[in-house]
C-alpha cells in the first residue's frame, strides 16, 4: 500500500510545490478546522467551569434550532413552484 493511499495520511498529507509554504500552511488549516480540531483545542485550553459548559451547550442548541428553521424558511421562499398569492398584481 501506497503512502498516498494509506487512510492515515490521506487527508492529512500536504504536498508542497514550487515552496509554496503560504497555500500548504493554508491548505492544512482548512483541513484542521473541517476536522474541528481548532475548536477542540479552543475547548480544551483552559478549564471551563460546569455552568459555562451548560450555558455553551444551551446556546448551541438554540443557534442550531434557529439556523435549521431558517434555513427551511429560505428554502421554501426559494422553490419555484409556489402558487402566487397575488394573481395579477404585478
């Protein structure tokens, strides 16, 4: 088995061209957020006390809650296929 093909190191492996340390350093930051490993470290850095910790959580699934709701709001406005309530008004 091949490095390039290895599980391990497939989405972890950046190859560099031309020295282009900017796009690689840029390239392995976008895999590390997708991962949450930004987050995670952010998390774990200093202590968070049990009240933080269920405030946090108490806000994230409100934000969640509000972000599916209005995503199906603008995902109705958006379909085509509605009947127009106004006919003629135009």
């Amino acid at each position: 088995m091949g490095f390039r093909t290895h599980a391990q190191f497939v989405a972890r492996t950046v190859l560099v061209k031309n020295n282009n340390v900017d796009e690689g350093m840029r390239v392995i930051n976008r895999i590390m957020s997708k991962e949450g490993l930004f987050e995670r470290y952010r998390l774990t850095r200093f202590y968070e006390k049990p009240y933080q910790t269920r405030r946090r959580i108490n806000y994230e699934k409100a934000k969640a809650i509000y972000n599916e709701d209005m995503n199906r709001k603008i995902q109705f406005v958006m379909r085509k296929n509605r009947h127009d309530p106004w006919v003629g008004c135009a």
